[in-house]
C-alpha cells in the first residue's frame, strides 16, 4: 500500500485536468473582451489602478462612460475583481456599491442635470465561462437595491426625488453567443423570490404637487432569447432595429401590488391595485408582434375629488393578447386580438349609485372579444409615418369572431361568425355573424319596475328587438343571423336591413 496514496492522487490530478475545457480562460483574456466588446459598443472604459496578481486580476477606479443623443451615463466601482477559478471559468466579485449618474439637459437647454443612483449589491458574485465566442455569466446574489443619490446641476430649482427598489434571492444566466458573427444570438434566465419599491416625487419650492408610488413583486421567474443580428450591423448602429432581429421574453410571477397617491390642492387621488399573480409574454420580430398579459384574482380602488364615490371592483381574471404581422408578403397573414374579463365584481358603492334600488341583479361581469383573421400587409409597418397621408398599408382579406360573450345583470350575450373582404376601391364584407341573447326580457321587467328606464323606451326597444331578432329554444332567448352580402348588403334573419 505504500504507492496507494501517490496513485490516487495522480489519477486524481489528471482527472481534473482532463476535465477542464481545452480553451481555459484567464483574467486578463476576460478582461481584454470585455474593453473590446465596450469599444464595439462606443463605450468608454477607463480604471485608474491595475494590479495583476497570481491567477487575478484587481482593476480600481473603474468606470464606463455612455453618450446616447442627449442622455449621457456615467458607472463607477471603486473596485473590480477577476480570479481564476482553476477550472477554466473566472469569478468577477466587485464594491458592494455601483455609482450610476444619468445627464442630460431638459429642454436641451441651460447646463445638464444630473441624476445620480447607487446600486447597492453586497456578496454579488458572477461567474464567466465559455469561450470568447459563446460567453455565458452566471449571477447570484442575496439581494440588490437601487437608491436615489441627490439631483446635482441644472439652472433653477430642481424637484427632489426619492427612490428605492429592493430585490432577493437573485439567481441568473446570460449567455451570447457569436459564434457566427454574422447571426449573434443570446438567452437569459432569472428568478428572485421577491422585490419592493418605493418613489417619491416632491416639486421644486413654489410648486404644487407630491406623487408617492409604491410596488411589490412576489416569487418570479423570467427567461428569454434572441436574434440580434450582425455584430458590425449592431455596433455601428446601436439604436436600430437589426435586420435579423427576433427577440422573445416570458415573465410569471405569484402576486403584484401598486399604490399611487397624488396630494394636490385640486387634483389630488389615490390608486390602489394588487392581484394574485400573471403572466406576460413577447415575441417581437421584424415580420410580427405577439403579445400576451394575463393577471388572476385582481382587486383595483380609485378614489378622487372629481368621483362621488371612490370606485373599487374585483376581477377574477383578465387576459389582452394580440398578434399584428408588420411586414409585407406576397400571401396573406394571420392577425389576432384577445380581450377578456371574467367575474368583474363593482362593489356595493358602485352599484348603488348606479342602481340605488337594487333592480338590476349584482352578478359579476365578464366580457370576452376573441377576434382573428388575415390581412395582405402592403408596407413595412415599422417605416409607416402614422401622420403622413399615403397609400394603405395593409388590406383585411378575412375577418372572425372566434368568441363574442358579454355577461351582466342577469343577461348574456353570444356570438360567432366570419367575413371575407374581397379586393375592392371600399372593401365590403360578406359572411354572416350568429348572435344569440338570453335574458333580456328578464332585465326589462326589472328596469320598468325600479322606473330607470322610461316605459316608453322599452317599448322600443322591444319592439326593435322583435323585428331582428326571433325567439330561441329556450324561454327568454332570442337570436338573430346577420348576413353580409355582395354589394354591400345586411339582412337580420333574411330582413334587409340595407
């Protein structure tokens, strides 16, 4: 046994080294990309002390310098770090605290303001790894906090601005990859376990006016990946739109809350809205937009001097989602709009000043519009002046309603249907819509009853109701088939209407 320990420590040794990448990276390598990638970037790097040492590299006095137009951004770290791991990767440890100054000058006039923040991020650690090529940067950090530092420069008084936003638990990957320079490409993933914030905002003397914003975030989890392009494209021109650009983002998270408050002497409110989690997501290109925010068990207040009660409602579940196609084809293209409210409850103030003698039954509301449908897109919409007159950029070629229900007081309202638009000087549809309504007569009776609707108008409308519309299966239903025809014509369950 007398080699025994010799030999495992040998193979031991070899193992390690056969384990680590062939292109080891150094701290002075990570160092020298990222002076590039800054340059690249009309970034301006500068440190006031380099000291190398034993596998690290220390960098005090550090600071970046950006010029976008008329907005200047200035970092600083009294100290950065960057130690080789051993294992082919580099950790990067930095001060607990990361000075941002963002100048610019309002009304491009007088000398710039300055706003100044810090960013306090103790036992933040990040680690890089890869090759140049395909970096990818680990973070962690047990939590980061944003804070104002004073308003410095400008030419009169300055407002005072109080910021603070706090998060926990911060775990992340980014990766870029440019292995093909000419397609660089990224993906990222973050979660944290919560964030808070608070932002006050108080007038220069002499002036009305204090806003107090305050946030939270519970658990949540993010991740998304792009496109970017070429890398030239992408340095020469950093505020474009790269031609191969694609970008897609996912966000959950298990519950948000906001409050506003405004005290003015005569526009003063409160805002107050929180909900029990959502979800947001995007995928943006060149050829479309998709769009997608949905939230769960929603509660809002508003109260103002203008309102004669405050409102407050809950909301069960909201969803907006849309896909627009933005460049033009030789075929048509799929567009889609969802906007959906379900058990939107008004409370017993509103209701009451709306209803004061409880004639309307208080059922929730929900209210879904699902539309879809194909459009021939004509022009580059992202180059479309909106104020300039010229020729249209898009034309519908067929319109549906996937989903139509409104649901309130005791009456409820579906529908169906679809419409082609053949090419023409004034595009007409043709196709038909099915509607159908169920307790509308119900909701009548309670209206003439509590005397909110004059007999006389029921009367109408009953009768209007009667002559498009005929009875349905069930009691209480009515239904009408809308047809679209050639020529510009509408029948109502084969009544011209025009």
């Amino acid at each position: 046994m007398t080699f025994a320990k010799p030999l495992i420590v040998t193979f031991s040794a070899l193992a390690l080294s056969w384990a680590q990448p062939l292109f080891a990276l150094t701290a002075s390598e990570l160092w020298a990309e990222w002076q590039s990638q800054a340059a690249a970037m009309g970034q301006t790097v500068t440190v006031q002390e380099q000291i190398t040492g034993d596998g690290s590299l220390t960098l005090n006095g550090y600071a970046m310098r950006y010029a976008d137009g008329e907005v200047t951004t200035i970092a600083r770290l009294d100290q950065l770090v960057f130690t080789e791991t051993g294992d082919g990767r580099v950790t990067i440890t930095m001060s607990d605290t990361h000075n941002l100054t963002v100048s610019f000058r309002p009304d491009n006039i007088g000398p710039p303001v300055d706003l100044n923040f810090a960013l306090i991020a103790p036992d933040l650690r990040v680690i890089a790894s890869g090759t140049a090529a395909a970096r990818a940067y680990d973070f962690t950090a047990p939590s980061l906090m944003l804070e104002d530092r004073p308003i410095t420069g400008g030419s009169g008084p300055l407002p005072v601005i109080d910021v603070m936003v706090a998060l926990a638990d911060l775990t992340a990957r980014y990766e870029i990859d440019g292995t093909n320079p000419a397609d660089l490409r990224y993906a990222s993933n973050a979660a944290i376990s919560g964030m808070s914030g608070a932002i006050q905002i108080s007038p220069p003397p002499g002036e009305d006016g204090h806003l107090k914003v305050s946030f939270a975030l519970g658990a949540s989890t993010s991740a998304g990946t792009g496109q970017l392009g070429n890398i030239a494209n992408l340095a020469a021109k950093p505020g474009a739109l790269p031609k191969d650009f694609a970008a897609s983002s996912a966000l959950a998270y298990d519950s948000a809350r906001l409050e506003m408050t405004f005290s003015h002497p005569r526009d003063a409110f409160t805002l107050l809205t929180s909900n029990q989690g959502g979800r947001l997501s995007t995928d943006v290109s060149r050829d479309q937009i998709d769009f997608a925010l949905s939230a769960m068990a929603a509660s809002t207040y508003l109260a103002s001097r203008e309102l004669p009660v405050p409102v407050a409602f809950t909301v069960g579940g909201a969803e907006l989602a849309f896909r627009l196609p933005l460049a033009p084809r030789d075929q048509a293209q799929d567009f889609a709009l969802r906007l959906a409210y379900r058990e939107l409850a008004p409370s017993p103030e509103v209701w009451a000043l709306a209803d004061p003698a409880g004639a309307i039954p208080r059922d929730p509301i929900t209210a879904i519009v699902d539309l879809g449908g194909t459009a021939r897109i004509l022009r580059d919409l992202l180059a479309v002046d909106p104020t300039a007159m010229g020729d249209i950029p898009a034309e519908l070629v067929d319109l549906r309603i996937n989903e139509l229900r409104i649901t309130a007081a005791g009456a409820e309202l579906t529908g169906s249907g679809r419409a082609d638009f053949p090419p023409g000087p004034i595009p007409m549809p043709v196709g038909a819509v099915d509607l159908q309504l169920r307790g509308l007569n119900a909701l009548f009776d309670r209206l003439q009853a509590a005397g909110l609707v004059p007999i006389e108008q029921l009367a109408m409308a009953r009768g209007l109701l009667g002559a498009f519309a005929r009875p349905g299966a069930t009691p209480d239903t009515l239904e009408t088939r809308l047809e679209f025809t050639q020529g510009g014509g509408i029948t109502a369950n084969g009544v011209p209407l025009r």
